[in-house]
C-alpha cells in the first residue's frame, strides 16, 4: 500500500510541475527555466513547512506523510529533498558534510548529465 500511495501522490506532484512549467512559459517565456526554479523554491518551502508540520504533529499517518513528500512533493520537485537533507546535516553541526553534499550534488549530476548527452551523440542518436 505505501507504495500505491507514493504513486498516486506523484502523479498529482508531476502534473502540478506540469502546471506551473507551462504557466511560467506563457507569462515569462523560454528564455530562462522560470518554471523550473520557481518548482524548487516552492518544493523546498513546502518541504519545510510539512516537515515541521508533522514534528509538531506527531499523531497523523505515516500514509499521509508519505502522499505529501514522497509522493507530492517527489513528482513536483525532488529539490525539496535535497534542500532538507543538506538542512539536515546543516542543523546536525556537520557544515562540511552538507557543503560536500551540495558541492557533489551538483558536479557529479552535472557531470553525469553531461555523460548520458555525450553518450547518446557519440551513437549517432542524438541527431
């Protein structure tokens, strides 16, 4: 069941991602992915405010917890993750490790998403 629940609130998260690409578009346009960071502040905003919200609310369902960041939360942006896990390590006193966190994060992503295009290019596929 945890894992239908995760699934259902995915699919809600990657059709509100969905929304608000295609609303930034029209009102900003495809100069710069507006869409895309306006996704990852409010995912992170909202990863902060339902993170606190369930501490202090210790009785609701894990299901419910579930649905709203795994689920919503991951198909509209999973930026909200990694901003709560450097958070996490941030608040715990280990500055280095959410600085090494962040910086690896990026590079490594960068560094792969690069890979897969070049992979792809050098088959002849990508053209």
């Amino acid at each position: 069941m945890p894992y239908l629940i995760v699934f259902l609130g995915a699919g809600f998260g990657g059709a509100a991602r969905h929304a608000v690409n295609a609303a930034a578009a029209r009102m900003l346009g495809f100069g710069f992915p507006w869409g895309t960071l306006a996704v990852n502040i409010l995912g992170s905003i909202t990863m902060g405010l339902l993170t606190e919200f369930f501490v202090v609310r210790t009785g609701l369902p894990q299901e419910l917890r579930l649905f709203m960041t795994t689920g919503l939360l991951g198909g509209f942006t999973t930026f909200s993750t990694f901003s709560l896990d450097t958070v996490t390590l941030w608040e715990r006193g280990q500055w280095g490790l959410a600085a090494g966190y962040v910086a690896t994060s990026l590079v490594v992503s960068m560094v792969g998403l690069f890979l897969g295009l070049s992979l792809i290019r050098l088959t002849g596929h990508g053209s």
